[in-house]
C-alpha cells in the first residue's frame, strides 16, 4: 500500500481515535485560537506544567522532548512528549492550561508517534489547501 494512501487512512481515523478519548478540562477553547490567544487564556504559566507533566511519570532521568500549548479536544492544554529510560517512544502527558492537572497520560510507541507526525502533517496541508479554497 502507497504511503500516500497509509496517511490518508490515518488522518480519517483520527476524528474516531479522539472521539473516544474526550477530555475533562477547565478551558475550553477552539482549535483557531492563535499563540497568543492561547497563552492570555492560559491560567498556568509553562515552567509549572512542565513539572507537573515530568513528576508525574515517576521515574528518575526523564526529559521533555516536546512541549506546547495548543487545543486538543476542544480544551486548552500544555502537551509534553516525555522520553523515558529504557522504554522506546514516548509519555504523552496533557496538563490542564487552566488548573495544572495532568489530565491524560500515556505511553505511545515510536510507530505511533511517527504516524501522529504523519498525520499532523497531512493535517496541516489538509488544512492549507482549504484555506486556499475557502479564502478562510
């Protein structure tokens, strides 16, 4: 099967992947919100849900490899990917932007961070030619 077409079929089951994952969080906020919009909503500043995130794991030596604020699920979160010793991938760990809660955290394998990437990035193009479309 073309890489085009594993993409594809990734993108359309990411609606049904986050259907069943809703999040329970103080923010609600929509995906069009830009940096700055997001950081004034934002109750918690990053270095506090950046510890949370880390302590949170529970094991010594770990270290973000990503970090951002951004709007999963309609709410307004900071989303770290963490790498742990010794266990390939990472720990996907949401903190609520607006009370400091992790809220969901979980292992992801390295193939499922690849086509999380994968899909983000058709996303965006997705997204792009849209625009282009729309004019919006």
């Amino acid at each position: 099967m073309p890489v085009k077409h594993i993409v594809l079929a990734l993108v359309a089951a990411l609606p049904l992947a986050a259907a069943a994952d809703k999040l329970d969080c103080s923010i609600k906020a929509k995906k069009t919100l830009g940096e700055r919009e997001m950081a004034a909503m934002a109750k918690v500043n990053e270095p506090a849900a950046r510890k949370a995130a880390v302590d949170s794991v529970r094991t010594p030596g770990v270290s973000i490899v990503k970090g951002e604020l951004e709007v999963e699920d309609g709410c307004l979160i900071y989303s770290y990917d963490i790498a742990v010793p010794g266990k390939s991938g990472a720990q996907e760990v949401f903190v609520d932007a607006g009370n400091g809660k992790v809220i969901k955290s979980k292992h992801e394998s390295a193939a499922k961070e690849a086509a999380e990437k994968a899909g983000d990035k058709a996303k965006a193009i997705g997204e792009k030619a849209k625009e282009k479309v729309t004019g919006k």
